[in-house]
C-alpha cells in the first residue's frame, strides 16, 4: 500500500502493525476505530483529513508525538 492516498474503513480491526500503511496517506474515514489510543508507529505526517466517528478513540497518542 505504498502509494495508497485515501481510506475508507468501517468497524474493521486491522491485524499487523500500521507502519505499513502508506506514508502518502492523506484521508483517512476509519468509522468504529476500534483502538483506545492511535498506534505510535502509525504515520500521520501527511493527513490533511481524518474522520473516526462512533470510535472507542480515549486519548490521541499513548505517547507524545
């Protein structure tokens, strides 16, 4: 998913880590995240948008960014 720019998910578990995902990513609609925290090895660099509505989303980062 190198070059991967949008995604939508919808109440899906992703297994893995997320430092796979694409660092192009720009928006991301990820509704039910089912996480508490946003995994630290997740790349955000280069959101412009990002929508995790009815997600169980506590706190952004377990750890400062």
């Amino acid at each position: 998913m190198d070059k991967l720019r949008l995604l939508q998910l919808s109440s899906e578990q992703l297994k893995g880590d997320y430092k796979y995902l694409s660092r192009q990513l720009r928006w991301l609609s990820w509704r039910g995240f089912p996480l508490k925290f946003i995994p630290a090895g997740f790349h955000q660099d280069n959101l412009v948008a990002i929508d995790l509505k009815y997600s169980n989303l506590e706190q952004v980062w377990m750890e400062s960014q």
